[in-house]
C-alpha cells in the first residue's frame, strides 16, 4: 500500500474498571478516514463518540482503569502497539485537536502569543518568539483575525468565544498535521458564529490537505462539513454512509430519529428521542464500500 | 479596575478592620470583672490609690470617652505604660517585634519553598506512593501543636544529636549592635559574617517548628487545587498537543493553582503568629509572643491590647502583600474590565 | 448512607483514623475502668515512684510528683473530648446562624455581620484565645469560653459562601414565589445544603479544638492543676529535657494521637460527603 489510510480503526474495544465491575463503552468500533478526507462521527453524549477521539489522540491508553483493544492504525502504524511517550510525540505535530469550549480550553494564564509559541515549539524546539509571532499572525490571517497583535497580546478570557475558537482552529494546525480531531467544535458558542468558524476550518484544511475525524452529536452541523458521516449509538457504529447517500435515504431507525432532531426553520419544534428504543439496536447499515 | 485602585480598597478595608479590632480588643479588656487599676496596683494598695490610678487611666469616663482617649493616643503612636516592664508598651513592642518577625518570615518562606513542591508532586502522582506519602506526612504535620514539634525538634536536633543550639538568638560569645532588630540584617549590616552564620544557625530549628503545621497545610491545600486544575480542559488541551508531563505539570497545571494556594497560604500566616506563642517559649526565644505570655499572666491591660493590635496589623499587612501579588499572579485580576 | 459506610471502611486511612477516634472516645469514656491507677488523676503525690522511666508497672513512666503518666493521659481525653464537645455545640449554630442571615438577606445585615466575623478572623485563633484568657480567670470554663469566641466566625464564613451560590438557585426561587418565610426559607431550605460542609468541618474541628485547648494549658491559660490536661503535662515536662524525656513526649504524642485521628476521619468525610 503505496498510500496508506490516515486512520483506519479496526474491533476498537473500550471498558473501563471500577469497584462494581468492568463498563463496556465501545463495542467493535471500525472506521476510516482516507488522506485528505472530511469524516464525521455521529451520536448522544454517552455513545463513546468523545472517547474515540480521545483513544486515537492516545491518552484514554494512559488512564489506568482504562482496557483499550483492537487495532487503531495512524498512517500504517499501530498506535496501541507504541508507547505512550510515543504517541505523545504524534500529538501536537501530526495529530491535533480542537475542544468543545475553546474559551476553557486556552489556558487563562498565558497569553495567545506564548500559547502558539508552545505549540510551535513541538515541530521545532528552537523557534524564537520573534519567528512564532510571525508564524502566529500569518495563520490568523487566515482564519480572518486582521488586528493579531491584540490578539496575541490578549489572554482567552479577554476575547470573545468566537474569536478564541477562531484562535484554537489556527493553533491546531500551525504544525499542518495531517489529521485534526474536532470534539463537538463550537458547541458552546451561537449558532450563526459556530457556522462560520466552521467555514473557516473548513477552508483551512482545503488548502493544507488534512484528514479531519470530527464528533459531534449535530447532523445538521455536520452536513455542510463532512463527505462521510458514521453514526454510532451505545458504543457501535449503526450506519455508515457518503453524506448526501446518507442524508438522501437513512435507513437505520436511530439515524431517522437523530434527523427528525435536527430543527429546522420552518417550525414544527423537536421531535424527542426516546431514550432507548429496541429499533435502535437494528443491525448495521453501510450504505457504500469506501471508494 | 487597576491593580492599584485594587489594592487602595483593600488598604481601606484592612484600615477599617484594624479599627474593629481594636474596639473589640479595648472593649473586651474594660468589660472583664474586676478593676483594671485595682489588678494594675495589686491588692496591698489603698483605696485612695486606686482611686488615684482610676483617674490617671480615666477609668471614670464613660467607655465612648475612654475609647476614643485610647484612640487619640494611638494616633500619637502611646499605648500606655507596661506593668509587666515599667515601659511604654510601644518600646516593648519596638523592642520585640523584630525577633518575631524574623522567625514568623522564615517561617513562611519554609512553608512556601517546601509546602506547595510537596503538594505539587503529589498532585502529579495521585493515587500512587509519593502521593500517599505526602498525605500522610502532611496530615501528621497538622496534627501536631506547634509545641509538640518544637520538643520533639530540640530532643532529636539538639540533645540527642546536638546539631543546632537549643535556645537563644545568637551564640553568648557574640556582641552584634542593635540596628533594626532583625539579627540576620544587623549582623549582615556590622559585615559579621561568623554572627549571621550564628544567627542563622540559631534561627533555622525554630523556625522549622513553627513551620510544620503550615508546611502540611500547604501541601494539602496546593495538592487539592492542582487537582482540580487537572480536571480543566486546558489541561486536557496541553496534553493534546503532546507538552511533556513534566512540563504539563509545572506550568500550565502549577501555575494557575499557586492563586487560591497562595491566598489560603497569606490567611495561614495568622497561624504562623498564633503558633509563635508556643515556639517561642520552648527555644526561650526573645521576641514578642514570649513578652505577650507575660503581660497576658500578669494581667497588664495596656501590654495585652498593644500586643494584640500590632499583632493583627502584622497580619493584615501580610495579606495586603499575598493580595498585592496573587493580582499580580493572576491575569484575570490585573485584566479585569481593561480590555474588551 | 451505605456508600459512606463503604467508602470509610475500604479506605485504609480512615479505617486507622476509626480506631484512633474510638480507642479515644473509648479511654474517655470508660477511663474509670481502663487507667491502670485512676488515683492518679488528680493532686496525688507519690514521690517513692517520681521520675520513674516506662516500665512494666508505668507503662509510660511517672511524673515528677510519682503519678502514672499513662493514667493522666487517659483522664485527659476525657476533659479534651468535653471541651470539644461544647465548642462543637456552641460555635457552630451561631456561626451558622449569621452566615445563613448575612448571605440570605443581604445588604446592610450582610455587610455589618461579615464586617464583625472579619474582625475576629483578623486576629490569629491562637491570640485572641490568649487575650481572652488572660483577661480572664484562667478555668476550663473561660478556655471553652474563649475557644468558642475564636472559633464560630470559621462556621459564618463557610455558611455564608454556600448561601450566596444557593440563594439564586431555582428552588430558593421558587420558594420564594410562593410566598415562603425568610426563615422559612433560610432554615429549612438553604441549611439542609450546607449540611455536608459543616459535618465535614465539624468532624476536622474536633480534632483541631483539642489541639487548641491543649495549647492554651501548654502556655498556663487552660484548665488548671490538677485536672489532667495534655497541654500542661507537655509544657511541665519540658522543664526536665532530655533525661525525663518520657513526660513531655508520650503527653505530645498522645494530642498527635487525638488530633490525627479527627483529621483522618474528616478528610476521608468530606470525599464522601463534598464529591466535587
């Protein structure tokens, strides 16, 4: 294989250890995502969707009550088989991530600029402040912040949600990783300012051609975004699909209730989703074999 | 607001708190049974006399008056003349302060310098052996009175394994001239070097008891906020981005939990003043709380009010100077509503 | 309540921190039946044993006036437990009181109750305690006296906190929609939430009111001879260091002892009770 798979997570299994026993929280997980490639996982909090991204980020293998099993493979290589020291080294240069609530994410006590120093530091040790302002601002510029010497000047808690997310999205791919984990990205803030965050990423990874793993619990978000959606419930993956194949014809009841969620504009007010609902636990539904 | 107009309104605060408490003190030391002339003059005093020394002290006056005689007095920086040394309380206090100071200061920074690093690596192990161990160590350190440590550091230190003196401030033998009380500075100040090795030689047992409880205290306190500091997203993000754990540790998890340590640390020096009564005692140490345990048995009013509003004002400045820095510390303080 | 019982029993430290507090509670309590020579507690002189080293006889050796130091420390449990026991009874339902007042209603009450509970917090515990004493007859009494005076503006501070995030908490609304009574509403709706935090303090305080008392009688100020008392065994016996080393350090251990164990207790406590 001349061009391997950014990712490719093959049986991914997840029980945590506590006092009353072991929790299985997933159940056989297999996704992909090709070079290049937006991805999208779909489903409720509590369906393991973060704790994915936090296994292919390698930190969950860190947590001690944590049982993690099956192959996880970032560009061939199998990231459970490292060590942790190992992986760490992935993180921040080749893999990045993007937080939920960018606001409590950037540390209060540093600002911007020694922020983006930090993690220019991780590609090369011997950047000066001078060459990461530089860098800094010319990112920012791209995810149109025009007045960066404020910025980066400025802590988190003096800038607005919209302006920290915007600041988070260039900070997580300065190092141009190849692959970009987005937890639920712009959930905290309002919907008009998370669509065009969401736009401005979207333009960022265009250019620097990076694979995006994005969770989010958000069809609609999701929609404009990814080229493939999986939707996972209680720790499986319940269908899989092209996001127009997907959107165009859902088959799985879970995947149906999650769109009859999303609101729309013309009224008609949420419909619920039932807790559980034995509809749900239907057999997987792939619309496609990748490519 | 600025750090500056910040730190008038906590002056202000403190200043208006102070005056509280020496009401409360005043107050408390006129209302107590018995004639304070009386208990000044000891029982085989006259009547006539009482009644004499009831007018020297406008005993007669109503307390408003008293208080606020008190107070004009006070401006004038006169708190009256000690029973217990014949002196003006404020000579006393001059004279001893200084000697409390210098052990209370050391103190402190021993419980800066080794508190919060033990809090911190237990932090960073939670839930393995370093961790337990400090817990344990720190917890101990607390449950001892200042006293007890001081015995059980003079048996150990001193006289089973005579490594440090056991009492005093500097070795008999020496002569440093009096400058400003701090024998660390007038021996430093005379270019003595072999008496500042005495006088820190004589200091560092003392001071270490006192410091004990403070130390455990620290530890604990700084251990639970890094904790909860971990648990922050930030956090999360740092190691996202592959920073070391060691790295992870020091700034970004440290770092924003040294605020509420440090404040919590500037309310625990209250302690450290408190304590110093105890410790000052068992090294036979000349300074203020030794004076304040005379007056206090001799019942000497005027001593036991003057000891206990320079007391409070020592501590109240010592937050003013916690505060003035943990603003400093903290961007969100030395921020707040600038920008934006 | 089983998940407490559970989380104290399967947690070493504060199984340790149990037997320490009830080995206390129980030396207290039955120190008639365990003192090996309860004559011992009060002014007994018995000079052909004084100074006597541990040994089999005096487990932990003799005083200098010949009384059985392991004896007097017993008895001295039972004096420390009371006076924490009334400390615990007084300082905290007034601390309490004013902090629910001070943060419920607010205002000007808000500002002259937290201004007078700064004063006292704005003097070290350990010298206002002192001054209080020293103005006073130095008896048990006054020492619970003064101890209390110290200690209930901690309760004030701690209640007053909790009632300011409660106080516009959605059922506190409500309650007050209804047309519920500002005592009503203080005592019945808001305490039951600081309940957990003032268990919890209650449980370190114990340990920490024996510490203080024993300092006051360590400096002269406590309760008097020839009531046994931790502080001023401690505070005689450092006039015999090193050689009588018995007298001053099994008294100090005994207050480690004490003190420790509420610590241990209290700490795995608020775990349980404070999960956040």
């Amino acid at each position: 294989m001349s061009d391997p798979l950014t990712l490719d997570i093959k049986d991914l299994r997840l029980s945590f250890q506590n006092w009353s026993g072991t929790t299985e929280i997933l159940h056989g997980i297999d996704l992909k995502v090709a070079p290049g490639e937006r991805v999208a996982l779909v489903g409720e909090s509590g369906s393991g969707k973060s704790v994915t991204s936090r296994i292919v980020l390698g930190t969950m293998q860190d947590v001690r009550t944590a049982r993690v099993s099956g192959q996880v493979l970032f560009e061939g290589t199998d990231l459970s088989a490292r060590t942790s020291a190992d992986r760490r080294a992935l993180r921040g240069r080749d893999i990045s991530m993007i937080f939920q609530d960018p606001t409590s994410a950037l540390n209060p006590v540093f600002r911007i600029g020694e922020l983006f120093q930090e993690v220019l530091k991780r590609r090369d040790l011997k950047v000066t402040k001078a060459e990461a302002r530089e860098r800094a601002a010319k990112i920012l510029n791209e995810v149109s912040i025009d007045d960066t010497d404020r910025v980066l000047n400025s802590y988190s808690f003096q800038l607005s949600g919209g302006m920290n997310q915007r600041v988070m999205i260039a900070m997580a791919l300065i190092n141009e990783p190849r692959l970009l984990l987005a937890d639920e990205p712009g959930t905290a803030l309002d919907v008009t300012v998370q669509a065009q965050t969401l736009a401005l990423m979207r333009d960022l990874v265009d250019q620097q051609g990076t694979s995006v793993l994005f969770i989010s619990h958000n069809l609609g978000v999701v929609r404009e975004f990814a080229d493939r959606i999986y939707v996972i419930y209680r720790g499986r993956i319940v269908e899989h699909g092209a996001t127009k194949a997907l959107f165009d014809a859902p088959r799985h009841p879970y995947t149906c209730a999650l769109l009859s969620a999303i609101p729309r504009l013309t009224g008609g007010g949420v419909p619920d989703i039932e807790e559980r609902s034995p509809d749900f636990d239907a057999p997987f539904i792939d619309h496609a074999e990748l490519r | 607001m600025s750090i500056f107009t910040r730190f008038l309104g906590r002056l202000g605060a403190s200043l208006i708190v102070l005056i509280g408490v020496s009401m409360l003190i005043f107050f408390i030391a006129r209302i107590i049974p018995g004639d304070p002339a009386r208990i000044a003059l000891g029982p085989r005093a006259t009547e006539a006399q009482v009644e004499q020394m009831r007018e020297t002290l406008n005993l007669n006056e109503p307390i408003i008056v008293q208080y606020s005689l008190f107070v004009g007095d006070l401006m004038r920086g006169d708190l009256g003349i000690s029973l217990y040394s014949n002196r003006p309380v404020m000579t006393d206090l001059v004279e001893y302060l200084p000697a409390t100071l210098e052990l209370v200061l050391l103190a402190g920074l021993m419980m800066v310098m080794l508190g919060l690093p033990l809090g911190a690596i237990s932090a960073r192990h939670c839930g393995q052996w370093p961790d337990n161990l400090v817990r344990v160590i720190s917890l101990l350190a607390v449950s001892a009175p200042a006293f007890v440590w001081a015995v059980g550091l003079v048996l150990v230190f001193a006289y089973f394994t005579p490594l440090f003196p056991i009492t005093g401030r500097i070795s008999d033998t020496l002569d440093v001239e009096r400058l400003t009380g701090f024998m660390l500075i007038d021996t430093l100040a005379a270019g003595r070097f072999d008496a500042f090795a005495s006088a820190l030689h004589h200091l560092i047992l003392p001071a270490f008891a006192l410091a004990l409880s403070g130390i455990g205290q620290a530890a604990r306190l700084t251990r639970s906020n890094m904790i909860a500091t971990y648990e922050q997203p930030a956090i999360e993000m740092a190691q996202a981005y592959g920073f070391s754990e060691a790295r992870i540790a020091r700034r970004y998890a440290f770092k924003p939990s040294l605020i509420p340590s440090l404040t919590i640390i500037g309310l625990d020096f209250a302690a450290l003043l408190g304590n110093a009564f105890l410790v000052e005692v068992i090294f036979a140490w000349p300074g203020l709380s030794r004076y304040g345990v005379g007056v206090i048995l001799q019942k000497d009013l005027n001593a036991i009010v003057g000891t206990v509003l320079i007391i409070s004002a020592t501590f109240l400045v010592t937050n003013l100077i916690v505060d003035f820095l943990v603003s400093i510390l903290n961007p969100r303080i030395r921020y707040s509503e600038s920008s934006r | 309540m089983k998940r407490a019982a559970y989380i104290l029993l399967s947690n070493p430290l504060s199984v340790i921190g149990l037997l320490l507090v009830g080995a206390v509670f129980v030396c207290a309590t039955f120190a008639d039946f365990i003192a090996p020579h309860p004559e011992h507690a009060g002014a007994v002189i018995n000079f052909a044993f004084a100074n006597t080293p541990p040994s089999a006889e005096y487990l932990l050796g003799t005083d200098v006036v010949g009384r059985d130091i392991l004896t007097r420390i017993i008895y001295a449990y039972q004096v420390a437990l009371g006076m924490g026991l009334v400390v615990l009874l007084i300082a905290p339902p007034i601390g309490v009181a004013f902090g629910l007042i001070a943060g419920y209603i607010g205002g000007w009450t808000d500002f002259v109750l937290m201004r007078i509970s700064d004063i006292f917090l704005s003097i070290p515990p350990l010298v206002l305690a002192l001054a209080i004493m020293g103005l006073l007859e130095p008896t048990l009494f006054n020492a619970m006296l003064a101890i209390t005076a110290m200690w209930w503006p901690w309760y004030t501070r701690l209640v007053y906190n909790i009632t300011r995030g409660e106080k516009v908490e959605g059922y506190v609304l409500a309650a007050e929609v209804i047309g519920a009574s500002n005592a009503h509403i203080m005592f019945r709706e808001i305490l039951p939430n600081c309940v957990p935090a003032i268990v919890t303090k209650m449980t370190l305080d114990f340990g920490f009111v024996i510490l203080i008392a024993s300092s006051l009688s360590f400096l002269g100020l406590g309760v008097q001879a020839p009531t046994p008392d931790l502080g001023s065994m401690v505070s005689e016996g450092t006039r015999y260091l090193p050689d009588s080393w018995w007298m001053t350090v099994f008294p100090g251990l005994a207050i480690v002892v004490a003190v420790f164990g509420f610590n241990l207790v209290g700490d795995v406590l608020r775990d349980v009770l404070e999960p956040d």
